[in-house]
C-alpha cells in the first residue's frame, strides 16, 4: 500500500498583457486556465476585447478565447490550461455596437465586423412581447453625417454591423384590427370584438 500526500501544488508564471485592469506577470496554480487568469488581472478594461483574447505559448497563437460563447451559450471555447511563461493579450475592441428598445437586454455589445443585426438581436436576447418585429432602424456614422437605415425582418441576418452602430427596436403601435369601443350609457362600457 501507497499513501500521498500533496503539500503545495506548483506555480506557473503567466504574463496577462493589454487591455486588462492589472496588467503584469502573475504567478499562478498549474491547474489555472484563461478564465482564472483573466479573472485574477481584474478583468479587461472599458476598452478591451471580450471576443478576440489571444494565448500565445512559446512565442505561437494556442488559442483564441471568445468570452461572449461562455457568456451566452456556456462553451468554454478556447479556455485552455495554462502553462508556465504563457502569455495572454487582451487587445482592444474592434465594434461596439448599442441596441435599445423592446429587446430584453438593452446595452452595448461587442461585434465581430462579419456579425450582423440578427446576431446583435440574439446577443440582447430577442424582442420583447410589445416588439415591432417586422422592421429595425440603424443609425450609422458615415464620416460627416449619420444615415438611417431601416432594416425589414427578412435582411437582419444580412445586414453586417460596424463600430458605432445604433440600433433601435420600436414597439407596436396603439391600434386594435377588429375592435370597437362602446362608451356611454350602457350596462357594459368596454371594447369588443
């Protein structure tokens, strides 16, 4: 018969680089990955990347970490082991995108520039019961000026956002198809079908 015990586990020493809150080397658990990491360099600032975190490992790209998968979906995606002198970049967003209106999540998201406005509408989480469904309207800066754009059901898988991006979902309108109102002198005042 064998008995072990383990008094300490190892450290590694990883360097967390870029757009984080506490840049700098940490020297962590063998048994920490990119999310720990991350999460012990107080996580990435205002201007860092949520989509795009890069691992290199002796000077090569291991993995890219896309932390809107976990976030939404619950896939680890490239949240991998760490090993001793890995470096891990957080660069700087590449497209904010803000949604407004009936969507369930109203803020601002980051976009892949190859995304599109349905995507943004899943990231928000769908429309909300009072949403106008059939169409969406994008305010976009164009240089100078700011063009609108009004985005029908059919084109929102298709239509690809940019940086800046503003997308509004307005609600129904107040009207009824097959009411009638009865006001007056009448034992039931009310509307009708």
């Amino acid at each position: 018969n064998l008995k072990v015990t383990v008094g300490n586990t190892r450290t590694i020493q990883v360097n967390i680089m870029g757009e984080v809150s506490r840049p700098g080397t940490y020297h962590l658990s063998a048994f920490a990955n990119v999310f720990y990491a991350l999460y012990r360099a107080g996580g990435t600032s205002q201007l860092g990347t949520l989509r795009n975190i890069k691992v290199y490992r002796n000077g090569r790209l291991v993995t890219i970490v896309d932390l809107y998968e976990y976030i939404l979906n619950g896939r680890l995606a490239g949240n991998i082991l760490l090993q001793d002198n890995d470096v891990i970049q957080v660069g700087t967003y590449d497209c904010l995108v803000g949604i407004t209106g009936n969507v369930k999540r109203p803020m601002f998201y980051e976009m892949r520039k190859d995304e599109s406005v349905g995507t943004l509408i899943k990231y928000a989480g769908g429309f909300t019961s009072g949403a106008h469904k059939k169409s969406v309207r994008l305010v976009r800066e164009d240089g100078e000026r700011y063009t609108v754009h009004n985005i029908e059901e059919f084109d929102m898988n298709t239509f690809k956002v940019k940086d800046g991006d503003a997308v509004t979902i307005d609600g129904i309108l107040n009207r009824y198809e097959n009411m009638v109102e009865v006001k007056g002198a009448v034992f039931r005042p009310g509307m009708y079908q």
